[in-house]
C-alpha cells in the first residue's frame, strides 16, 4: 500500500483526497495534511471520514513539513498548493 502525504488542502486536493480515499482505498492511504489552514485540513479529515470512515489523519502546519516526512514516512507527497 502506498502511503500519500497531501500538502496545500484548498480546492485543487479535493480530487486527490476523495480518488486515494475511495477509488484507490485498496492500494493507498492518506497518512498526513499539511497547510497553513487548519480548519481546511480539519476539513478534509471530516470529508475522508464521510466519504470511506477513515480516521482522522494527522495535520501539519506548513512549517511543520520535515516534522511530518519524519512522523508519517509517506510514499509520496501530493503538492497542490496555488501557483505563484
């Protein structure tokens, strides 16, 4: 199972949250949101329990990055945070 870590949690993770969390649920696992928002990730941990009963999964503030690659050991990072 690969493990994901998604980092940025506006509009553009919604796609990746809900394919990891029902499409692909069998090969991969949500392991951590980073933001600076927590009420975004706080919201993405209610969306992934309403749509396949996962648990909360832990939360990082953006300058927390190496803290959560330290914690959560994920597989791959999902950046989608805003152009600049």
């Amino acid at each position: 199972m690969k493990r994901y870590a998604i980092v940025g949690t506006g509009s553009r993770a919604g796609m990746f949250v809900q394919a990891l969390a029902t499409t692909y649920k069998d090969v991969a696992e949500i392991v951590a949101f980073c933001d600076l928002s927590h009420v975004r990730m706080n919201w993405y941990n209610n969306k992934i329990h309403q749509l396949a009963n996962i648990s909360p999964r832990p939360t990082y503030h953006s300058t927390q990055f190496d803290q959560m690659i330290a914690e959560t050991r994920p597989d791959v990072v999902i950046v989608t945070t805003i152009d600049a």
